[in-house]
C-alpha cells in the first residue's frame, strides 16, 4: 500500500480541498495525483484497495474520491455504496476501462459525479475534479442562503421559497452549464413575457436576441390594476450563464406592490431591488442595469427611474425627442443608493423606446442614440423599426457579441407583439434544441395532445391539467408524441400518472425509440401498453397550451409527486430517485 500521508495523521490548516484516490495500479495512481497536484489542494491521499479507503474515510474529511472499479479486498462501486451510508460527504469519479464500463454506469446511478475511462489523462483529471468542487461550493452556497433566510424576519421569510427556486436554478446549471445550454435556454425564455397585454388605445413591441444561448436581459409588462401599466428593461453585468442567473434573480426579487397590494412608483421600485441585491451579490462586477416605468393608461402620465441604465428615448409625435437619462446608479453596487424620477406625458402617436446598451455597443454600424431618436420619428412600422436597428447593431459583429433587447411602447390602436425568437447566427453555428412545446385539439369527441421537442418539468403541470380537462369533455384521449425528442423524469411521472388515472380512455402514439426507451427503462410498464401501434391524424386547427402559471410550492409539488411515481415503480427507480424525493420533501412547506 502507498499512502501519501497516513490515515490518523491530522491535516494542517486547509487551504484547499483533500482528494482520496484509490487504484491498486500506482501508474494510475501517479497520473491522477499529478493531474490533482495541478488544483492547489491541501492534501492528496493515495491507497491501494477499498479496505484502505475505508480507514481515510473514517477518520477525515475528503472532498473528492477518485477510484478504481475493480480492486483487490473491496471494489469501487462496494466502496461507494458504503461510503453513501457511513460518511457521504464525498462526491465519487469513477476509474473505468471498458471491461467495466457497466458498472461506471452502475456507479453514475447510484451517484456518482462523473467517471474516467483508463487510462486516465492529467488534463481530464483536472477538469472533472475541477467541476465537482464547483458542485461542492455551489452546494456550500445554497445552504448558507438557505441557513440565512431561516434566520430572517417574517417579511423575509415569505420570499424563502423564491431565494431557493434561485438556489435550484443555479446548482442545476452548474451541474449541466457545459453540456446542456439548451435546457438552460428554455428555462430562461419560459420567465419572460409570453404575451403582450392587450390594452386598448396602447401598443408595444418587443426584440431580444441573447449573445449566446442564455444571455443577461430581461423585460417585462404587467398590468398592475385597472388603470396602471409596469414596464421593466434589465441587463445583468457580463454575458452568458453568469448574466443569465442574475437576470434570474433580478425576476425573482422585482416587487411593483406593496404588502398591501398597492402600486409602487419606479423609484420605490429600484430602491428596494437594490437593498435585496447588494446583500446578495457580492462577487465584483456583479450587477444590474435597469429601468422600470410606471404608466397612467387613462391620462398617459408616466414616471421612470433608470438604474445606470442606456438612456431611454421619449419622441413625441409633435416635438423634438427627449433623452431620459440614469437617475441613480446600477443595481447592487451602493447600499441604500436613492433614485430620482422623470415624470413625462405620453399623448396619441407618441413613442418611447426602452433598450440596452448591446444594441449600442455592437459592431462599426451600431447604431448611437441620436439614430434611436431618428428611427422613431421615420414612420417606420414598429416590427420593422426594431428589425433594422437590430440589424445594423450586429452587422460586421462575431458569434461574441452582448445581449440585445429593445422595447417599443406607443400611444396607438394596433396589435402588441413580443418577439424572443433564436438570433439567426446561433442557429447557424450551434443548432439549438427545439423549445418543447403542447397543443391541444378535438374531433368527434376525441381529444388529442401533440408533444413536441425537449419537455422539462416546465410543461409538466401544464400537461396534468389539460390532459384532467380534455377527459371531462371527451371519452378518449390520444397523446402525440411523434415530434417528442426528450422527456425529462417530472414529464415521465406526469405522464404515467395521466395513464393510470384513466386507463380505459387514455392511450398514446408515434413513440420514438428514444423515448420509448425511457419507458422501459423506468418501468413504464402500464404506458407501454397504451402504446397505440396505429397513428391517427391529428385534427386541424390544433391550438397551443400556455404554460401554467405556478407558484414556486405548487411547481416543487408537482415535481415531487412525478418523482413519488416514478419511484413507486421498482426498486430500482426507488434508489434511483430517493435523494430527489427526500430534497424535495425537506423543502416544501408541510412536507416535514
């Protein structure tokens, strides 16, 4: 055996994480530890069986075990399994040559972070232990919030459940950020607006086009009362995964009433976003531009405050146009910075453009303000006024460029659109998944819903409930899966649920390979005999399902209770999905 240090020996002060490595092979051994050498740990521990692995485990705390399959005395995957039981602290790699690719696939089930074919390389090395102590520190990250929020005053404690759907949102990102952007891509897009309110006398129209697959603006329109309109523009700092959650966070932490439900004004409105915010971003340059405008439909009296945002560009129909400016400095950067407001007027036929600062900062072409201000008084139709500013931001510009997002607000009957299409030039370079999408439709008392794309937990309540629906209305219901590329397990447990609830009415078709593998592996096995071998035709006029509108309780409920399913299945599925079960369990109100 070769131990870099013995068992019982006390560590010094820890600068750095402990690694375990555990290969009866000492070539191995040495070209794992130089690759863990290379991320400044405190220490690296060497052992050659599972036996000897067992003694470090007991008497220190290690960060990350790299290990071998197969070994003398006590295996990997034995090693595992017991450690998950006396000391889990650990997150697992596992060592594994093709022989014994089944039981690294064995490992990765029962939960292990990641495996290495043999012989390992340095590089590899370093990036896969790299990734899982980014998974350790976020996990660290998430339960000093949540110790924080525990600790927090009533007011506070209101919003636990939304600081932890954040907490959720960044730990699943972090853990898929290389390999599952267009998952990322979906989650982000289902937070902005989906439809423009319609409002008589008013009209908008909206462009956002992120850098890459997630990006850091954000926008929005909200109705407040009979009578008073919220619009709101903002652009995280930085581009990419890191913008997009704080984009997040800025959505989750935007309150326009009061405890009272009555109407905050902007300046109200930014001052609070930017307590909340500067307590929580702490990592520098971490910040958010934005501008929220309050508006009176009836008299079209405005008010706005801009966040250290791009100027705002108001061009009246009559009158030369008006630049209003910042009113206070970005958001998370000064405790208990004030903001000032400008109070405007908007009368028929006039504009105000809302942007941020990638539609100015592009290529050679982009254009400056002065040319937003000529843009709005050419008479050009709004859909087209957006269109060639966006074109002329990114003419001449790389895949590398800043989010762009541009809001038009008119005082003007005509029909309000929301654009939030993939940039062209992403399309391009990287195909992007397509965004799940359901539609519903009937023909001769039969209900039918088509499934298309990648379908997360997003859509899974949406599914539940027109599927409950459609079944009052009709005797049977088809679920058409044949543009189903990918369910995820909250999706799987909905649908077997909607099965067994109706077995006589429900059944299903054009199952792919891919997904009817899903279906198998997981025990499906009462779906699997709905499967209908013949295909019908879908009606037409088949119409879309909008996403159901939950709360963050109702959505952990939802998946909690595909994931109780799932389990009930067999007792594969059940070890599968205990850890998930158990965290949803031990967040959820009422469920201790």
């Amino acid at each position: 055996m070769t131990n870099s240090v013995s068992p019982g020996t006390d560590l010094p002060d820890k600068l750095g994480p402990v690694f375990l490595v555990v290969d009866d092979d000492p070539m191995v051994r040495k070209i794992v530890t130089r690759g863990l050498g290379q991320l400044n740990p405190a220490k690296v521990l060497e052992v050659e069986d599972g036996l000897e692995a067992q003694k470090v485990l007991q008497t220190m705390a290690i960060d990350v075990v790299v290990t071998d399959v197969v070994m003398p005395n006590m295996d990997g995957l034995e090693l595992m399994k017991w450690a998950q039981e006396h000391c889990p602290q650990p997150l697992w790699i596992i060592l594994s040559g093709l022989e014994t690719f089944d039981a690294a696939v064995e490992a990765l089930q029962s939960g292990a972070f990641d495996y290495l074919p043999k012989p390992p390389e340095v590089p590899r090395v370093r990036v896969a232990v790299r990734n899982a102590m980014d998974h350790i520190e976020l996990e660290r990250e998430r339960k000093r919030l949540y110790a924080e929020l525990e600790d927090s005053n009533s007011q506070l404690a209101e919003k636990v459940d939304q600081l932890q759907q954040v907490c959720h949102v960044l730990q699943n990102q972090a853990a898929v950020i290389q390999a599952d952007l267009n998952r990322a891509e979906i989650i982000q897009r289902a937070l902005l607006p989906q439809e423009p309110p319609v409002i008589p006398g008013w009209c908008m129209e909206t462009l956002y086009r992120p850098g890459s697959s997630v990006g850091g603006d954000f926008y929005d329109a909200v109705m407040l009362d009979e009578k008073h309109l919220g619009l709101v523009i903002a652009d995280a700092a930085g581009h990419g995964v890191a913008a997009a959650m704080l984009s997040v966070l800025f959505k989750l932490r935007l309150k326009q009433l009061d405890r009272h439900e009555k109407v905050l004004m902007p300046n109200q409105v930014l001052e609070r976003l930017n307590s909340r915010l500067y307590d929580m971003l702490s990592a520098p340059g971490a910040f958010i531009t934005a501008v929220y405008v309050l508006l009176d439909l009836h008299s079209g009296r405005g008010w706005l405050a801009s966040a250290g945002h791009t100027p705002c560009v108001l061009n009246p129909a009559k009158g030369s146009p008006l630049m209003l400016e910042r009113t206070g400095p970005a958001l998370g950067l000064e405790p208990g910075a004030g903001y000032d407001e400008h109070e405007f007027t908007l009368t028929d036929g006039d504009r105000m453009m809302l942007y941020t600062d990638g539609v100015l900062d592009g290529g050679p072409d982009s254009p400056r303000t002065e040319d937003i201000a000529d843009a709005l008084n050419s008479g050009q139709n709004r859909e087209e006024l957006l269109g060639n500013l966006y074109a002329s931001a990114v003419r001449g510009v790389g895949s590398d460029r800043d989010d762009i997002t541009m809001f038009l607000l008119e005082r003007a009957e005509g029909e309000s659109h929301f654009d939030d299409a993939v940039p062209r030039e992403t399309q391009q370079h990287e195909p992007l998944a397509p965004p799940p999408e359901l539609q519903q439709g009937s023909s001769d008392g039969h209900a039918y819903i088509s499934i298309s794309g990648a379908v997360t937990w997003l859509c899974g309540q949406s599914l539940l409930d027109c599927s409950n629906a459609m079944l009052e209305q009709c005797a049977e219901l088809t679920l058409d899966l044949g543009n189903c590329e990918h369910m995820d397990s909250t999706c799987l447990g909905t649908l077997h649920e909607i099965v067994t609830s109706h077995p006589e009415s429900v059944n299903l078709q054009a199952v792919s390979p891919d997904v009817r593998k899903l279906f198998d592996e997981l025990s499906m096995t009462s779906v699997l005999e709905h499967i209908n071998p013949n295909t019908q035709s879908l009606p037409h006029g088949m119409t879309a399902i909008n996403a159901a509108s939950l709360s963050p309780e109702q959505q952990g409920a939802r998946i909690l209770g595909a994931h109780e399913t799932l389990a009930s299945l067999s007792a594969e599925n059940q070890e599968q999905f205990r850890a998930v079960v158990n965290s949803l369990r031990a967040d959820l109100p009422g469920e201790n």
